[in-house]
C-alpha cells in the first residue's frame, strides 16, 4: 500500500499599484510592453529599490498564517538563466524569506488537518512568452510585477487535502486585500509536488513536479491521476522518473514537459544591489493590528453569534464583497438568517448577471429597509423579489418603490376575511372535499385569495384565518 506525500507552492501576485523594484505600473490589459522602466529593462546605470507596499502585503499573509517573521529584509539573485527578464536572473528572498514556520488549519470530510507551512519569500515575476515556430514574442509587462511565493512542508496526502488548503489560503490571501487570488487568471498559480512511499515509511520515493495548475478542479484531476500512475510504475517494479510535467486538459492526464536528470544549480548569492533593510518592530506590529478579520474568524462568528449553517457561511465567505456588506446590513437590522438567504440567494445571482459588485448594486441602507420590511410582514417573499429588481434598476430606496408601484401586503383581518368568505362562497364544491378529509386543499383556496388580491394577501395571515373560517362554518 502506498502514501502520497505532497508538497505545494503557490505564486501570488500582489496587488501594488507598481512594479516589486520599479515605478512601473501595475496595469493589466495594456498593449505590450507598455507598463515598463528603465529598472525592468535592466538597462546600464538602473538600480532597484523595493516596493514598501509589497513587503507590508507579505507581512499580512505572514500574520495570518502565524509566521516567524524576518525583520531583516534581504534579498538574493537566482542566478539560472532567465530568458524572460532582461537581466538574466531573478531577485528574490532564499536564505532569509520574510516568514517561515508558519500554518493553515483545513477541514476535510468534518476533521481538521494542521498543514504546516515552511517559508514566505518575496520575489519578481518575469515576462510573458509567446512561442511561435519560428520565433519568440515577449511582453515585459508583467516582468516584475510584485510576486509572494508560499511553500508547505510536505505533508499532504489526497487532492482533497490540497483543494481544501488552497481555498482557505485563497480566502487569506484576498480577506488580507494582498491579491485578487484568481487562478484562471494567473494572478495565483499553483505546483504541487507528488511522491509516494510505502505507508508508514519515512523515506520518500521520487518527487515528480506538475507546473502551472490554474484550477481547483485541474489540480484535484492532476493529484489524482499522477497518484494512479506512480502507484501503477511501483506495482510493476518500475522506476519513477524525476520530471517536470503538466496536466492536459484534453487527455484529462499528465504529460512530460522535461527530464530533470539532476539537481539544478541556481547559484543563489546576495543581491548586491539592495542593501539589508531592518524593518521597524513596531511598523510591524500596526500592520498586524490593522489586519481585518479573517475568513475563520468571520466563520466562528457567523456560525456561533449569527447561527448560520455551515453551507450558508462558507457561501459568504467566498465572496468577499458579499460578506463585507453583509456585516453592513446586520448591523443595521440583526435579521441574520433572512439576510443571508436573500444575499446568497437573490441577490448573488443578479451579480452574476451584471458582472458587479454589489455596492455597485446595492445600498446597503436600502438593503436593510427592505429585509426589515419582509421581516414585519410588510410585504411578502413575491413582493420583495420585485422590489428587489426594482431597486437594482432605478436606484431608489424600498419604500418609494413601494409607493410607486402600488406593491404592499394585505394584513388586515377584516379585509382578508371578506376575500376568503367570497373564495369559499366561488368553491362550494371544494369546501365540501376540505370536510370529507382533503385538507390540502386549503393551498387552493389561498391561491385563489392572492388572486383576488393581485397577490398582495399574506399568505400567512390567510392561510390561518382560513381554517378558522373553516371551523367556524362546519360548527
């Protein structure tokens, strides 16, 4: 029986407003090889200067996942030879990353896993490639964009075990406003690293590396399948080659991209050009004190103070612009289970629709009036939808749609009384079934109150007021 040991690497770019050791900005979209600087270009005479914005970033993440943090800054070159940075090599952090020994709690299937993470470290990314037959086309847009590498121990075991660490560490990396964190558009990447031992035996087989994963799903197809395949080679007494390969989406399997017949020298040495920076103790510490709540303290908060289930808090917490205003609105009306209904609900799908946020939807005062005016019975489910749509579309508060649209509940006893006596007056036939045993007919003859009513009744007034009419009659 064999183990898989796994190991993860995860390149996040940060999201400064410039380049990691330049002013260049970070724009995306652009033409190529418009958002460059002289320091990019690594033209004679140019030297780096470190982007503060980016060291805090990496602070935060730190922070989060309960790092040692390095208060002396430092860098050094990776000196194997980079085609797409004009200098030859990249800057980064080897010998001293800005934290180290760090975790992140996951769940898997209801038990909780303590994934170790090894180090933090600063880097640059390079261009964009374009190979063509005959030639190669570069983009230096990207080319030292500010870039956080996180690396586990290797100490996963399933592809479940990895999804559930990089979704908690997506939710870090975006609750800690550092990155966007979107994998199919690069700005998070993804290797993991795949060896499998004999179970229980401490030494471990051949690492086999796959690069560039841009999905949960793609990572999850991946893990499992080179599993099967190494676990197929050791069964047969086959030798597992160490590679670096790929996943195809096509053939739903890994491919090689190239052999690795021994280790490579990157020649890592101190960058010469940027001094050790000490970095101030206390500068640190009012980073950590300004960090927002994070994605698990916001979990035990919702499922323990605000009692919401699981499936529901992990649908806020996914969506971060969504449980930001979430937290807005409950402060306001503590209506917390309608409230997330209707956010995760609703709401969540007109997002999808117009490719916005919901501040660009929504106000969050409206937003409450109108889950506080469901709440008093006001207006109905039906009615809030189409207040709902209204406010999204005109921009108004509920109330004055309310008016305009002539959109209100019928409450009143009395009134729906009459409503109900004319709809049993309609039915005689019906009323007799309800009297032979049929009491589900009663939905019948609410439906055909809110039709009476152009569904402004409350269904739930009418629904009660009917059986007592009902009783009173067969008296």
């Amino acid at each position: 029986m064999y183990e898989a040991v796994i190991g993860i690497e995860v390149h996040c770019e940060l999201k400064t407003k410039s380049k990691m050791f330049s002013m260049a900005p970070v724009t995306f979209g652009c033409p190529p090889n418009t958002q460059v600087h002289v320091i990019d270009m690594a033209m004679p005479g140019t030297l780096p200067a470190v982007n503060k914005k980016a060291v805090e970033m990496a602070i935060r993440v730190c922070h989060a996942l309960h790092m040692d943090i390095d208060d002396l800054l430092r860098f050094d070159r990776k000196n194997y030879y980079y085609a797409d940075l004009p200098k030859g090599f990249q800057i980064t952090q080897y010998y001293h990353p800005i934290g180290k020994n760090g975790y992140l709690d996951i769940e898997v299937e209801g038990e909780t896993f303590k994934i170790p993470i090894e180090r933090v470290h600063l880097e640059e990314d390079t261009a964009k490639m374009t190979h063509n037959d005959h030639y190669t086309l570069i983009d230096y847009n990207r080319a030292g964009i500010p870039l956080i590498e996180i690396v586990t121990k290797p100490q996963l075991h399933t592809s479940q075990q990895v999804v559930a660490y990089l979704e908690a560490l997506r939710l870090i990396l975006i609750y800690t406003d550092v990155s966007d964190a979107v994998m199919a558009e690069g700005s998070m990447r993804c290797d993991v690293n795949i060896s499998l031992r004999q179970s229980h035996d401490s030494i471990l087989g051949e690492k086999v590396e796959i690069k560039n994963l841009n999905s949960l799903v793609n990572i999850q197809k991946a893990i499992d399948y080179e599993i099967e395949r190494q676990t197929d080679l050791l069964q047969k007494k086959l030798p597992i080659a160490r590679q670096t390969r790929r996943f195809d989406e096509k053939t739903q399997t890994t491919v090689v991209m190239r052999e690795k017949q021994s280790l490579l020298d990157y020649r890592y040495y101190p960058e010469v050009n940027i001094l050790p920076v000490r970095l101030d103790k206390q500068w640190i510490q009012v980073i950590q004190k300004q960090l927002p709540q994070l994605p698990e303290q916001r979990r035990q908060r919702y499922q323990m103070q605000y009692h919401l289930s699981l499936q529901d808090t992990m649908m806020l917490l996914s969506h971060k612009d969504l449980s930001d205003f979430y937290d807005q609105v409950v402060s306001i009306y503590p209506h917390y289970q309608t409230i997330c209904h209707w956010l995760i609900g609703d709401v969540r799908a007109y997002l999808r629709q117009y490719q916005k946020k919901v501040s660009e939807l929504l106000l969050v005062q409206d937003f409450a009036e109108l889950m506080h005016m469901l709440e008093m019975k006001k207006i109905s489910s039906k009615q809030t939808k189409q207040i709902l749509e209204f406010m999204i579309l005109e921009k108004k508060s509920p109330y004055v749609l309310m008016e305009r649209y002539h959109i209100q509940q019928v409450s009143d006893e009395q009134l729906l009384s009459q409503y109900i006596e004319e709809v049993l007056h309609d039915y005689p036939q019906q009323v007799a079934d309800y009297y032979a045993g049929k009491h589900q007919i009663c939905s019948f003859f609410v439906g055909q109150v809110m039709k009476k009513t152009k569904g402004q009744a409350n269904p739930q007034k009418t629904n009660e007021l009917l059986k007592c009419l009902l009783e009173k009659r067969k008296v």
